[in-house]
C-alpha cells in the first residue's frame, strides 16, 4: 500500500536531522553506519532523501537517528536549533 502524505514534505525533521549530523561532523555514509549497528538498515542515499525531506521517517528511524545524534526525540522536530 503506497504512503499517501499531504503535501510537498515527506517528513517533518530531515532539515534539523542534517544540522544535527554536520554539527558532529559526521558524514551521511557514518551516520548510514551508525544506524546500522543498531539494527536500523537506512542506506547513504536514504539519509539525503530523508534531509531533503522527500522521504518519510518511520518511528523506528526516528528513535534511532535520535539515538546516534545524541539529542532527544523532541529536538529533531524542533524549528530552530541551536548547534
């Protein structure tokens, strides 16, 4: 069954996601491999996809990216962070 979500952004972090990777000077490929570890199979270019939010966050991933980024959940949705 196709996702269907309402408008031009699949999800609602992928921005503060990039910030919070760059500010830890971690690259896509790492972060991809962090995840991983945890059991969490996201590849590079589904990392750029979800930073570009043209692709859709499952709960799962968000717990795990928040994890590896070291920050709570409630950050990644946060509108302005500071880094």
């Amino acid at each position: 069954m196709a996702r269907i979500i309402d408008g031009e952004k699949m999800n609602m972090i992928g921005e503060n996601v990039k910030k919070y990777r760059k500010a830890r000077k971690m690259s896509q490929k790492v972060l991809s491999e962090k995840l991983e570890l945890l059991g969490v199979y996201v590849c590079r270019g589904s990392v750029s996809r979800i930073e570009d939010c043209s692709r859709t966050v499952t709960d799962i991933e968000l717990y795990a990216l928040s994890q590896v980024l070291n920050v709570e959940v409630n950050d990644l949705f946060r509108e302005k962070i500071d880094v």
